[in-house]
C-alpha cells in the first residue's frame, strides 16, 4: 500500500529507514521492444460442456473453493522472494513479477487485451527516474556543510549548479485566519527559511490547533512548504531548533529514504513542485545571523504576543549546490481478460499492486503482505472464474484482472490505466482492490478473521450491502468499516489503487487487513503470512465479485463521494 504524507512527522513516521549505507547497485534489464504487434483478438465465443451440479449447488460456493491457502503460498512465495528483489518499479524483480503474472494469466486462457504491446499482457508506459546526484554542498558563512550530515533535500531542485542565495526568513511559515507570517512579504522567486513546527501558547499548547491538539502546520511539514510554492517561493529550509533533536542521527536514519529515487510520468504536465531542504540547528543559526537564545526570545515573543510578531534576523547569504540526475524507463501493468456471455460489454476489474520498494540499506524488502498477498488473490480469483467458465458457468458481465505497478510510487500504474484504459471507463461497473490481506493488525490481535473494507460506501450503496450480503451467506467473517469515516486520520481511502476508478465515479470497495510492525520493512515475508485468514479474506472478494458480474442490472451510482 502506498505510504502517506512523506514522513508526516519526520521521527516518528520514520519506518523504512536505517542507518546511512551506500545504495545496492541497481540492475537493469533490457526488454525487446520491437516491432509492435496486434493483440490477438478473443476468439469466438463457444458453448462450454456444462457440468452438472448438485440442485440447489451455490455456484459461487463451489468455485471459491479453488482458492486454496496452499495455491496462495506457492504464487507467494515465488514473487515475494529475494530473487524478485523487492519487487520495485522500473527494476529487475519488478519485470520478473510482471512475466510471472502474465504467463500465469495465458496459462490460464485469459486474453491478453493489450492493443499494440510486444506482450498483450502487458501495457508498458514511460516514467522518468530522479534522483539526488553526488557532490551536493552548503557553503554558509565561510563553511561548507556536508549533505547528510549537515542538511538533505526532498523533491526537486533548482540548483544544479552551484548557486548564491540571499534567503527570506518567514518565521513558522504559517498563514491561518488572522495569523500570517507572510505579511508585508512578497517572496515570489525566493528562498525561505521557516521553522519546524508550530507556536505554542501561554499553556505550552499549540496557538492554532483544537483542543490542545496540534494543526497542521505543526505535523505536516508538507503543508508549509506548498504554501509557499503557492505563494510562488521557489525553495523552503527548515530547521528545526529543538534541543531535544538529534539532526545527524535523523539525517542517517532518514538516509535510505532520501536516497530512493522519485518517479513521474514522462509526460506528466510541469507543475510546480515542492523544493524543500533541512538543515541543523548549526547550520539554521549561521543562516539567520544569529544564536540559540535570540531564537528562543523570539518564540517566546510569539507565545506572550498570542500571534506572529516580526523577526530580529538578518539572514545571511550562502550557496547551494544540490544536483539531481534523472533518467527513462518503462514499467508495465498486468491484464488478463474473462469475456463475459450475455452482458460481455459491460466490465468488472479485480486489481492489486504487484510492485513493491525494493532494496534499501542493502535489504531486500519482499512485500509479501504489500501487497504479494493482493496479487496472488486476483491469481487464485482469475483460476476461480476461468475454471467456471470452462465448466460452462461463466460470468455475464467480462472481467478484467488487473494487476499494477508503481502503487508504491504514488498509485501511478492505475492512475495510467484509467487515463489509458483498454476498456472503456463508462462500462466499467466497479473495481474490487485487495491490497494487504495477510496479516492481523494490532487492533485485531487475538481475534476471529477480519477484514478492514474500505470505501464501499462512497459511490453505490449497492455494492456496500451487496459484500455484506455475501459475507453473510459465506464465510462471514468480521467486516470493519471504521475507516470509511471522512475524518479518518491515515486517509487510507485515498491511498490505494482503487482510489483512481472512484476518481472517474465508479463504485470501488478496498479490502485491507491494516498495517503492522513490518508494513514497508524487510521483515514483510511470507513466513509470516497468516494464509488462514487470507482464504477467506480473497473468497469474500471473489463472493463480492461474482455477485456483480452475474446480477441482472449493473449497481447503480447513487452518492457522489470520490
């Protein structure tokens, strides 16, 4: 699943960092583009010698039975191996899941759909690969600071060159209601430096949050630094001035973070982006022309005052130079197509992410949970329905299987496929995302099978009681809604792939099993994959999907909440 706002907190929300290692070499793979061929078209539909149930047979009961904890550990625990290296966008172990799953899907006697691919499989797209170059250095005050020890840089840079800056300090970098530490300044074109966090009151608690609680200049660093790109700045350098932190030890722990690359579309429209630096405390104090205490004076002048006040600081000038090299690369999403008897033309998707982050700090992070677990499901739902089909139980509406990369990278590959589908989006009747189905969180810890569903509420008030009455005739095991609540703090529904079909109004049900101690760490594996749990778990979507592609009317959209 793909991670939330970059390090909300940069401490706490630090969970796939380590200490500062070079990174593993990559290894690149060419793929043979050739001349490209057509697609082979689906042949004829013919009559399949049904097989005869027992009367009154729960068709779906019966082929949700091939979905087995068994098939479910052998697909796992190939791609979720070290030799699939993690499986990250663009990289070695990434192709390798993407021709496991595609020769799985032919072996199974789906159709390829993919017009004018080299694989019909597959829909290649072009991503362009950044990364922060060497030789980044600070030189303040007649110093020169070193990069991930002294300051490190997050999303893009203007300073590819060694340049002079003549920064703006903004004191926290906040504008809400009546306070604004932007008044009287035009920073159009310039270089800020703000603090991290947020002022406090006289009772030690933050000035504009609720509650005593914190707002979100005081988590969300990311929230500072797009006001400022608003305003039309071209860089942000925090520091924060705590003396409770540790700069070096963060900036180590943060390293292999910092070090991954970033990845965009290649013809992404250029929209201005957040350049954002953090320094020491040291290096903040040089940059300000100033000292800890006069630092301290100005907070508390905040505190008493109860607003902004203006700053005593006389920034100083100093140099950056801060490279970054980017690179083009195709990655590719997965299809498989089930064509459907009497509604053929209207279309169910069953999705998941197959891409995982790959090596970092020398590590192999497999992903058996995030999301192998989701992958391997749609495998063992798309054997469920070929096998009825061949058995003359085939579903009405078509199916697509979907499986996409770069979820990890932003929820990029299904972001392309509903901006390039293969089929059209206006009959596309819902998508059903399984993404992280194999393990237990701490909230369920000790407790019978669950499953957090996400989302099902949002679009079709039909597709929400059609899962529960699914659940209900089967396995029925606990569903867990709490996360549809608009106010939900992890934004979990906008943090998957299901996320782009709800975009384009069409119903979307996520189904998760929440996050644990080695959600997007090396010690995501498939030994501690709870296959128990994840049979049902993937017979519940299967349930779900069945229902949808065999009922007489399409479910309707009748709430308007993507």
């Amino acid at each position: 699943m793909n991670k939330p706002s970059l390090l909300t907190l940069l401490l706490a929300a630090c969970c796939t960092t380590a200490s500062v290692a070079q990174q593993p070499k990559k290894i690149k793979v060419k793929h043979k583009r050739g001349a490209q061929t057509e697609a082979p078209t689906t042949p004829p539909q013919q009559s399949a010698p049904q097989t005869v149930l027992p009367a009154g047979s729960d068709l779906a009961a019966t082929y949700a039975q091939t979905i087995t904890q068994e098939d479910l550990r052998k697909h796992l625990s190939i791609i979720a191996s070290d030799a699939y290296e993690g499986r990250e966008t663009g990289e070695k172990g990434q192709k390798m899941a993407a021709e496991y799953i595609a020769n799985r899907f032919k072996e199974l006697g789906l159709t390829g759909p993919v017009q004018g691919s080299d694989n019909p499989y597959l829909q290649h797209f072009t991503m362009e690969r950044s990364t922060w170059a060497d030789g980044a250095t600070l030189k303040v005050a007649g110093q020169t600071y070193q990069w991930l020890q002294d300051f490190y840089g997050m999303g893009t840079s203007p300073f590819q060159q060694e340049t002079t800056v003549q920064p703006v300090f903004v004191g926290y970098g906040i504008e809400q209601d009546d306070y604004s530490d932007y008044t009287g300044l035009d920073v159009k074109g310039k270089d800020l430096i703000m603090l991290i966090g947020e002022p406090t009151n006289t009772q030690n608690q933050p000035l504009l949050g609720k509650d005593g609680n914190p707002s979100k200049w005081g988590t969300d660093y990311r929230a500072k630094a797009a006001l400022a790109i608003q305003k039309g700045a071209r860089s942000v350098f925090f520091v924060d001035f705590n003396p409770n932190s540790n700069f070096q030890k963060l900036a180590a722990r943060m390293a292999g973070y910092i070090n991954r690359p970033s990845i965009a579309f290649k013809d992404a429209q250029k929209t201005p982006r957040a350049t954002m630096f953090f320094v020491s405390p040291q290096v903040g104090y040089k940059m300000l022309g100033t000292t800890a205490a006069a630092v301290t004076k100005y907070q508390q002048s905040i505190t008493k005052a109860g607003k902004q006040v203006v700053a005593p600081f006389k920034p100083t000038k100093f140099s950056i130079k801060a490279p970054r090299k980017t690179e083009d690369f195709t990655t590719e999403n997965v299809l498989g197509y089930l064509e459907g008897t009497d509604k053929k033309d209207e279309l169910l998707v069953l999705s998941a992410h197959y891409d995982h982050i790959g090596i970092t700090n020398g590590e192999v992070n497999n992903g058996a949970d995030d999301d192998g677990s989701g992958t391997v499901s749609v495998l063992e739902m798309a054997e469920a329905f070929t096998k009825a089909k061949a058995e003359g139980h085939g579903p009405r509406r078509s199916i697509l299987f979907l499986t996409v990369t770069g979820e990890e990278k932003g929820l990029l590959g299904s972001e392309y496929y509903t901006d390039h589908p293969v089929f059209p989006l206006e009959s596309t009747v819902a998508d059903l995302n399984t993404d992280m189905v194999g393990r237990t969180d701490k909230e369920h810890e000790g407790q019978p099978t669950y499953v957090y569903v996400i989302g099902s509420d949002k679009l079709s008030s039909e597709l929400h009681t059609i899962l529960q009455e699914e659940n209900q005739k089967h396995d029925n095991i606990n569903l867990d809604f709490r996360f549809n609540d608009p106010q939900d703090p992890n934004r979990f529904y906008y943090r998957s792939d299901h996320y782009n079909f709800a975009k384009h109004k069409i119903p979307v049900a996520f189904f998760f099993n929440g996050v644990h101690d080695d959600y997007h760490g090396a010690g995501d594996e498939v030994d501690k994959i709870e296959f128990q749990k994840m049979e049902p778990r993937a017979r519940l979507v299967f349930y779900t999907a069945w229902d949808l592609a065999n009922r007489d009317k399409r479910i309707v959209v009748d709430s308007n909440k993507p």
